[in-house]
C-alpha cells in the first residue's frame, strides 16, 4: 500500500516534491491534498500532475482527512510553528523541510512529546549539505565543535530584511555578514540558512554549532562547508548547490533530500545512518 501524504506549501521545494510523488520517484508514495495560503499556487500545482491530488481551501482539511498518513511541510518557519503540533495531534506523521524554526527548544520538545504520545515519526531531511551521516555517528562520543560556513550569492539574499538595513547595496566583494551561533542565524536569516537549524538538531545544539554568512557578489551558487571536530578526528565536506530555478534562496538538493527522504520511508533497504 502506498503512503499518503499532503503537502503544505506548493513554492520550489513542494514543487520538485509533488512531480517527484507524481513520477513514482519518491518510493511508494501517493499524493492526496495539496494546500498553500496563496490558493493560485495550490491550483496550478495540481493542474500540472497527472494524478491531480485534492486543492485544501483551508488548512484544517488537511487534518479532517482520515487518508491522510504524512504531511510535508514545505512553506516556512512560521507554517511549522502553527502547524505542527496540529498535525501531530491530528494522527499524522510529519517532514519539516522549514528546519530554522525547530532551534527554538520549547518548540521542538512539544513536537517531541507529541509525537511520542501519538506514536509518530517526524523526518528533517538533510537538506542542503552532505556529512550528516558522519556528524550523527559522530557525537556517540565527544564533539569538540561544528562549523558551518555559507556563501551566499546577492541574488539569495536580497530580501532579507536583516541584510538589507545592515548592507544594502554596499557589497562589492565577498564579505561576512554574520558570524555566531546557529540559534541566531536561523532568527536572522529564517529563509536561507535552514542547513544550520539541521546540523544544530544532529548535533551539538543550536548554541554551540557556529554558522559563517558570507555574502558573494561573485559567485551563482549557494556554497556550504561543514567542519566537525571531535574524539572520533576530523572532518570537512564542501557543497556547491545549483539554486532552485523559481527560488534563488533554495538550493534544488534541498528538495532533492527530501524525495530521498520519502524514499528511505517507504523502501524495505536502508543505506545509511
């Protein structure tokens, strides 16, 4: 039987996501309901599909559909603080591809508590960056540190409010933008720098994992490093991600990870930590 999930969000994650369902690319998956608060979006995604999963006019339809076994969150940090506790209280399982919002502990021991009472499963894909793998097996034992530096091409970073009153239009050359813990980051650059909330969550903590912002006027590609340091040695893996074509703050591997992710749910071989 496949697994049937919703989506919220129907931008350039929950687009790659739903033609990924639609393609039998995700693993036995079946997309049911799609909804977004910008209706017109909902309705042109599901026009696209073959197999045209149902438009939610309203949010709370996403929870009244018993089908229903799996909702994907892929709208904002804001859409998982409303939603996800809901959506646990309501039976159904839960992917989080807005990581930034669950560096905020209190949020994340509620969904936590709630899916254990309900006997559900909350998956945070990799997302944008490699190594989590190694970082998870990592802190079995001591992990002295956890480093995460961004580059970010202009065009990704123009709308965010935080850079635009401290910078404006006054970059001419690569220049750090920010430069401490990923707590802070994700708050000051909720759209870009999801991977820090991910790496804080396999981690050491979203206080201690320290997050680089550089801003680059000469390079196409949002560019990660993640360094890891501990009793196990030392690692370091670099990632240039081609940004998503409708949305130049995401990168197309982010989405990427989270078909795989469906994939490791619903396929009987699991490959990796």
């Amino acid at each position: 039987m496949p697994l049937n999930v919703s989506l919220i969000g129907c931008g350039s994650i929950g687009k790659v996501l739903a033609h990924a369902i639609d393609e039998g690319q995700a693993g036995n998956t079946r997309l049911l309901m799609v909804y977004d608060h910008a209706a017109e979006k909902a309705k042109a995604l599901s026009q696209r599909l073959r197999y045209k999963p149902k438009i939610a006019e309203k949010f709370d339809e996403l929870l009244e559909n018993k089908d229903v076994e799996l909702v994907i969150e892929a709208a904002s940090q804001e859409a998982v603080k409303a939603y996800a506790v809901k959506i646990l209280k309501a039976g159904k399982s839960l992917m989080v591809m807005s990581a930034g919002a669950l560096v905020d502990s209190k949020l994340v021991g509620k969904i936590g508590r709630v899916a254990r009472e309900n006997g559900l499963k909350v998956y945070i894909p990799s997302g944008a960056i490699a190594g989590l793998d190694g970082l998870k097996a990592s802190t079995i034992g001591k992990v002295e540190s956890v480093t995460l530096t961004t580059r970010k091409p202009l065009e990704g970073l123009k709308d965010n409010q935080f850079f635009k009153e401290k910078y404006g239009e006054k970059i001419l050359g690569p220049t750090l933008v920010y430069e401490g813990p990923a707590i802070e980051a994700c708050k000051l650059f909720p759209a870009n720098v999801n991977v820090a909330a991910t790496l804080s969550l396999a981690g050491i903590g979203a206080e201690k994992t320290m997050v680089k912002i550089i801003a680059d006027p000469s390079i196409k590609r949002n560019i990660h490093e993640v360094e890891v340091a501990g009793e196990f040695g030392r690692f370091k893996v670099h990632v240039e991600n081609v940004p998503s074509a409708d949305n130049p703050k995401t990168s197309y591997l982010a989405a990427l990870s989270a078909v795989a992710t469906l994939k490791k749910i619903t396929e009987p071989l699991v490959v990796g930590t």
